[in-house]
C-alpha cells in the first residue's frame, strides 16, 4: 500500500457517492458506508471499522447536502415548510442516533443500516399516487415522522434521504421532483447533528475525510443536473439498484 492509496480510494468514493447524491436527491450514505468498509481493503488499505465508517459516512453526506442543497433551494418546487417541519425533526432524532450509536457493537449498527435499506426499497416498489394541486403539509406528523427517521439513521451516520424520499413519496404522496429537490436539503439538516457528535467521538479520520469530502463537494452539484434531465421512474429504478447493491454487499 503506498501512502496514496487511502487518499484516491476515498477520492474516487466521495466523486461516485457525491454525484448520485446529487442525481437522485439522497445524501450518498446508502453507497457511501459499504462502500468504505469494503472497498480499501481490497487496495491493501486497513479495513475500518463500522463506527469510523459512520463516521466518514457522516462527514461526507454532511458536506454533499450542502453542497446540494445551495442549488436545491433555488428550484421552484423548494418548499421551506416541509424543509423545516421534517429537517428539525431529524436533526433532533440524528443527534440522538448519533450519541445511542456509541452504546452499540459493529452489528447492530450494520444490522440497522440493512433494515433501512430493506424499508426504503419495500415503500419504492409501493405505487403512490401524487396529490393534484398545492400540498398541504402536516407539520406535526412530519415532525415526528423526521425525529424517527433520525434517529435509525443517526446510528450509522446517514442524512437518511434513502429513506425520506419513500417515506415521501408514499406516506405524504408528493411528486417525485418535490422529492428530490427537498429530500436532500432535509437531509442536509439531519447530517448536522450526527457529523457534529461523531466528530466529537473521534470517529472522523480527517486525513480520510478530506478527500471523501471533495469529491463529493465537486460532483453533487453536477449530479443535481443530470437528475433534472432523468425522468422520476429512472430514478426510482437507481435508487433500487443501489439500495440492492449495497444491501448484498453487506449480507
């Protein structure tokens, strides 16, 4: 292994995550946290383990939905209310994630991650039909609904976009570009508290982090492009693809 090799695995992890994070409207911690526990090891670098992996996880969906969001929040399907209602919701819920995950072994925390995976692709096989016309949103329940959500995805260091979009799509029936466009931003609020606590524990390896956070930075804008052009059923098709990917991987 040479002392570049940790540095352009995780480049090249940040640059594939960040721009399907961009893409479909998720944060990248469904491709991002199987990834960095399988993919290093086969370059010779050291496997790490399931809370560094969060850890990262975190780190790089924090600075992607940033990145994301900045040009998400300009869309005219951008809602502040639903941002808000759902995003308080789960960045409380994520900071308490954040903190239980520490309690945890690398099984648990990788067993929930599998379940999250398991919902999200379960509620994208469900038909939804949108509501016609201006929605009106449920604050309350999008609330409780975003600390739940946060606090499972907190765990393992995801925004939880994965499981917001479904949850969005099926529970509240918005349209898929409502979907995209606030999930990542919603995200982004939830990423908060889990990169904060998780940095806090020491489970951030910036020297790793960097570079994950780079390409993530620079690619999940382009992302949000090409997704614009994507009709919504292309995007249902690879966030399953991906959720299936992943879900195998770790099994």
């Amino acid at each position: 292994m040479t002392d570049l090799t940790i540095p352009v695995v995780m480049l090249l992890i940040g640059i594939f995550g960040g721009f399907i994070s961009g893409m479909v409207g998720i944060g990248g911690s469904i491709i991002i946290y199987p990834a960095i526990l399988l993919i290093p090891p086969l370059f010779g670098a050291p496997i790490y383990s399931a809370h560094i992996a969060s850890g990262l996880t975190a780190s790089q969906v924090f600075f992607s939905t940033l990145s994301g969001s900045i040009r998400a929040r300009k869309e005219s399907d951008f809602s502040l209310q639903l941002v808000l209602s759902m995003g308080i919701g789960m960045l409380l819920g994520s900071t308490m994630g954040a903190i239980l995950a520490n309690f945890f072994n690398e099984s648990f925390v990788n067993t929930v991650y599998i379940i999250l995976a398991l919902l999200a692709l379960i509620l994208l096989f469900y038909k939804a039909t949108p509501l016609v016309g201006h929605p009106n949103y449920n604050k309350i329940l999008l609330f409780s609904v975003g600390v739940l959500i946060g606090i499972f995805s907190g765990i393992v260091g995801a925004g939880g976009a994965f499981i917001i979009i479904p949850v969005l799509l099926v529970f509240f029936k918005l349209s898929m570009n409502t979907v995209v466009t606030n999930s990542i931003v919603i995200a982004f609020l939830s990423s908060i508290g889990a990169f904060i606590v998780k940095l806090l524990q020491g489970y951030v390896p910036i020297s790793a982090a960097i570079f994950l956070i780079i390409g993530s930075i620079i690619f999940a804008p382009i992302g949000f492009k090409v997704g614009k052009m994507i009709p919504s059923l292309i995007q249902k098709i690879i966030i399953c693809v991906i959720i299936v990917i992943a879900i195998i991987q770790l099994i």
